[in-house]
C-alpha cells in the first residue's frame, strides 16, 4: 500500500516542481532565489517529508526544528 502512496507523492512534488519551475524568472536573481518560497515551496517540503517518514527516515535531519521527535 505505502508502495503507491510513495509512487502517488513523488508524480505530485514532480508537478509541484515543475509549476514552481514555469514561475520562475531565469533572468532574475530575486525570482530564483524566492519561487520556492511561496505556498508551493511549502507543499513540496511537505510531500517530502511525508515521502521520507514513509521510506523509513527522520524528516527532522531536513530541518531545524524537532517537531517530528514528539
């Protein structure tokens, strides 16, 4: 079951990303630095969190705080 779910997870952040992509100015050093910042950039660090507590990892050695030791 988990097998889909992971599979499900990874076609979304790839459809995240590339929004998050076609947002993006290449030309701009502001919009480069800031397109995945936004909502979506929070989405996709959420579906990879969710894909890393359902590989089997700590989603805690991706960021500062220790939410995920409760």
């Amino acid at each position: 079951m988990a097998r889909g779910i992971k599979r499900r997870l990874r076609k979304v952040s790839d459809a995240v990303n590339a929004e998050i992509s076609a947002m993006t100015n290449n030309d701009d050093m502001y919009s480069r630095g800031l397109a995945s910042e936004g909502y979506l950039g929070g989405y996709r660090d959420c579906l990879m969190d969710v894909l890393s507590v359902l590989s089997g990892y700590d989603p805690t050695d991706r960021s500062r705080t220790n939410w995920w030791k409760l």
